[in-house]
C-alpha cells in the first residue's frame, strides 16, 4: 500500500518524528523558525519544510509581526489524533476497571 | 453497576514512539496480587472479557517459551483469537510476551508487563511494540472501532431503557 501525502491530514503530518518535536516546542508557546532551529538538530531549510507540511493540514498556523512569522499550535485540527487514541484508552479503562475490581475483591477474601 | 469507590486512577494511553503503545494505571493493591490476575486463568476470565463476549479459552503456560492464548466468543457465536509466547519471566514485576491477533497473524507485536510497588500500590504499564507504524496504527484502530461499537451499544440501552424495555449487556473485546 502507498503511503498517503503528508499533507492528506493531520495523522500523516504528524507521522514524522521531527514534525512531532516541533509541535512540542511550539506546545510552548509561539515561536519563529529560528527558535526551532536553535532547540532542534535541523536546518533552517528542513524546519521551514516541516512547518509547510503542518501548515498544510492546520495543525500549525502562522502570524506576521513586522518581518517575523510566527508559528503555533492549532489544537482543534489535532483533535482527530487525539481521539483517536482516546478511545482506545476508554477500552483499556473499562477493562483496567474490571482487574482492579478483582483485586480488591481478591484483598477482601485475604482479610476474612 | 453503580460502584460509587474511588478508583486510584484511570488508564492512561500514549504512543511513546511510532512502533509503541504505553498503557499505565495505578491500583490499590500489592504487585504480587496484580501479576496473580494477569496471570492465572480463572482469574484473567473474570475481568479479560465482556459479559456477553467472555473468554471461552484461557490458556496460560506461564514459563519462557510457553505459549497463551485468549479466546473470546460473542452473543452471535464469534470468537476472537489472541495468542503468543512468554519470553521473560520475573514474577512480580516483569513479563515480556509476543502477542497477536489471529486475525491479523502477520502483525506480531511484543508486550512488555512492569510492575512497581510502592508503599502497598503498584503502577502498571504495558508496552506494546509493534514490527512497523502501520501495524501498531491498526492496533489502535481496532480499538478505536470495538470502542465505537461500545458506545454505541450503550447508546442503544439507553434508548431501550426510554423504551421501558430490559437493557441489554455490553459487548466488545480488543487485546
């Protein structure tokens, strides 16, 4: 199976381990190019790229303030990824939530 | 069920990496009594499966190279196959086990099982590594759509219950 664009949507986007760190930075707080060049072992070339790519999908949007761009997060289009995970979590709750009745039903048979 | 106890935490789910999934808890109880359940059959039956999708096979050979199995089988007649092989064992604070699904026998992943006591709690984390992305993506997927179905049947018990008619049990079931 071919992969998918980069920019299809906010999982392929964010399927790159450097897209990702830079998500983390900006999670942060606003951000120009230059402060993620400084905190990641990347060109400015390949930052500039990765941060199109985001922007592509809006997980990532830009502002001007005089001749600098900067970047932050957009956490809504992230909310696709995020519930996705989430619900796998609610699965393994219900199910965690079973064992740990069992344990303290086991502690209570211990204790008679 | 209307248990009103506090529960010390809730599963927490991250993707530390793109082959891996880590699922943590913390439980009221001796790291011993955890690993007990984890893995005795009589005791994985009572809170592995569903009510109206319980394990109908539950085998443990719990020793290196040993081999597990889960099945569980629906309202409808459907089983679902889990199985693997123990690598490492260390009774109560680690175990380490392939994994996978039948139906999907080419996406083998390696489970990891860590346990650690701490006046009288213990956390629990399980990583699952997968071979490749994809096959952990699918992972989470699977559970993503058994999750769906869950909350759906609920929805329909709810709606049953306006009714006035008996609800029915929940189903569903991903490793």
């Amino acid at each position: 199976m071919a992969r998918a664009a980069t920019t299809t949507d906010a999982f392929n986007a964010i399927a790159e381990v450097s897209r990702r760190d830079i998500l983390e930075i900006l999670s942060g707080g606003e951000a120009a190019v230059g402060d993620i060049v400084g905190q990641l072992r990347l060109s400015q070339p390949q930052v500039s790229k990765h941060l199109g790519v985001l922007r592509a999908v809006d997980v990532v949007r830009c502002r001007t303030v005089g001749k600098r761009h900067l970047y932050r997060v957009n956490g809504a289009a992230l909310r696709p990824v995020h519930d996705w995970v989430r619900t796998f979590e609610a699965h393994w709750n219900d199910r965690l939530d079973r064992l740990d009745d069992l344990l303290i039903e086991l502690q209570q048979e211990d204790t008679q | 069920m209307t248990t009103t106890r506090a529960r010390h935490g809730s599963a927490v789910v991250t993707l530390p990496s793109d082959r891996e999934i880590l699922i943590t808890r913390v439980f009221d109880a001796p790291a011993a009594l955890v690993f007990k359940a984890w893995t005795t059959p009589e005791l994985v039956r009572r809170w592995w499966g569903w009510e109206s999708s319980p394990l109908v096979v539950c085998d443990i050979d719990l020793r290196p190279g040993g081999a597990w199995r889960y099945v569980t089988r629906d309202a409808d007649g459907t089983e679902l196959g889990w199985r693997g092989t123990y690598l490492e064992i260390e009774a109560p604070h680690r175990l380490v086990s392939t994994e996978v699904f039948e139906g999907h026998p080419e996406g083998e992943a390696q489970s990891t099982l860590t346990l650690t006591e701490r006046d009288g709690t213990t956390s629990f984390s399980v990583t699952v590594l997968h071979a490749s992305k994809e096959n952990r993506d699918g992972h989470v997927a699977s559970g993503m759509e058994r999750g769906l179905q869950h909350s759906l049947d609920r929805v329909e018990d709810l709606l049953a219950e306006l009714r006035g008619e008996p609800a029915r049990t929940d189903v569903g079931g991903v490793r």
